[in-house]
C-alpha cells in the first residue's frame, strides 16, 4: 500500500527527503495473489503458465507457493503438471473461515469497531455484537479480493 500526498517530505538526519510517500507492506497469503488468476483461466494449464503475465513479469516464482491452493482450487492430473482448477464451493468455504477467524480475533482483541477517533480514556459501554464482528471481518477479508 502507498501513501502519497503532494507537498510532503521526510526529515532524515541532516537532510530533507522530497519524495515524502510511505509504503507499507504485510505479509499476504499468496493464494489471494494466484485467485484471481484461477477464477479468470479459460483453460487448465500448468500453474506457471497460468501465472505468466506482461503486467507483472515476477509473478510466476509464487507459482511454487502454491500449498495453500487445495483450499480453493482441484488439482488436475499428475501433481508435478501442477495444474489447477478454480472450485467455487471450495474457495467460499475457505473465505468463510477466513471471515470466521478474523472475526474471532477481532472479538478476543476487544477490537473497537466504532466510526471515527475516541478517547482512550472513555469507553462506552456497548460492546460490539458478533453480526458487527462478522461484517467487519468480511471488509477486511474482502479488500483482498479481486
């Protein structure tokens, strides 16, 4: 994800930095990354073929990630043709337990699901209920969704 705002800029020791941006990265499970690949694929071919693209020329090394794709995908054929096929029930089943385990951190946390900045000093007395756990889960798992 990056951060770009025009007019901003980094003190760095002695010095000013003007590309004032920030990028900040967290580990993905790289079955997001191949998913929409899966779901798009006209054809069953081995995975690095599937994952051969002009926009993103480095996509292919995830191919040997690819551990995580039983959950979501049938593999076709000899295990070394690496090839896969997108399986619906198999990914919503995935997502939901994806959602469910979100969910349960956010709750265990006590994760505040309030709109907009709060004291820490205040805190209502309303704790969220676990409908508003679950939708807020579902809009975070969903941002890495096609």
């Amino acid at each position: 994800m990056n951060f770009s705002e025009p007019n901003r800029a980094w003190f760095v020791g002695d010095r000013v930095v003007e590309d004032g941006s920030l990028i900040l990265s967290t580990p993905i499970n790289p079955v997001f990354i191949i998913l929409p690949f899966l779901i798009k694929a006209e054809r069953n071919v081995p995975l690095e073929d599937l994952l051969d693209s002009a926009e993103y020329p480095e996509l292919h090394q995830i191919a040997g990630l690819s551990g995580g794709l039983t959950n979501v995908a049938r593999q076709l054929g000899d295990p070394d043709l690496n090839v896969w096929k997108f399986d619906e029930d198999k990914c919503l089943t995935w997502l939901q337990a994806r959602v469910n385990t979100v969910k349960d951190v956010l709750s265990t946390q006590d994760i505040d699901l309030s709109a907009g900045a709060t004291s820490l000093l205040y805190k209502a007395n309303v704790r969220p209920s676990q409908v508003e756990y679950t939708r807020y889960a579902l809009g975070i798992v969903s941002e890495y969704l096609p």
